[in-house]
C-alpha cells in the first residue's frame, strides 16, 4: 500500500465525511500550507488528468502530482493526525487538529513488487 491512515486520522475522516459528504485528499507540494494531506469535498478541488492516485484512506481517494510522486514514489506515506491548525483551505482547519504525512522507505521486497 503506497498510503495508509493511523486510527486517529481514520476517526477525523470520518468526522469530516458526516459533515461534508465524500472527501478526497491530494498531497500538498508546498505554497500556502506546506507540504501537507489536504482533505476537500469531492468536487471542489479539480484533479489533474496527470496526478497520481496512491489508494485510499478511509473510503477517500488519496492524490498526489506526478513530479511529488517521483520524489515519494520509494515511500509509503501514512496519514496521521496531531494538535494544531490545519492547511487553510484543508477541511479540518476549525477542529484543532491538522493532519499530518509521515513516510517511510519501502524495504526492497516491496520495492520489486512496486516495480520501482
């Protein structure tokens, strides 16, 4: 799995998702909020026909753009949740927690059946 969500942040995802129906996330590359998970209503953020999707995360999809994902492309990122303020425009700003990408080096086992 190239993303996966901690407990906590399944929880928030799910607290988002009653409130604002289907949510997606794309992974932001800097500019206003950093490099951080961005949550949006489904179709209010428009996807690129070029940005890579990385799987799901509590029923949402998870992006990110192609030139990120050949930076990441080695990494799994998993999606957590701490104390703070979240991205400006990211649905959990207001909640007091933000969300957050760790990440981790895929081993070689699972580099080889990625295919990198």
């Amino acid at each position: 799995m190239r993303v996966l969500a901690t407990e906590p942040a399944l929880e928030l995802i799910a607290q988002l998702q009653a409130k604002y129906g289907a949510v997606l996330f794309h992974q932001s590359g800097g500019c206003c909020d950093g490099s951080a998970p961005m949550c949006y209503p489904v179709g209010d953020y428009l996807l690129s026909p070029d940005d890579v999707k990385l799987g799901e995360i509590g029923g949402a999809e998870f992006y990110m753009s192609p030139s990120q994902f050949e930076y990441w492309k080695h990494t799994q990122l998993i999606i957590d949740v701490v104390e703070g303020i979240g991205g400006m425009f990211s649905l959990e700003n207001g909640t007091g927690k933000r969300f957050l990408t760790r990440s981790r080096l895929f081993t070689e086992a699972e580099t080889a059946v990625l295919g990198l």
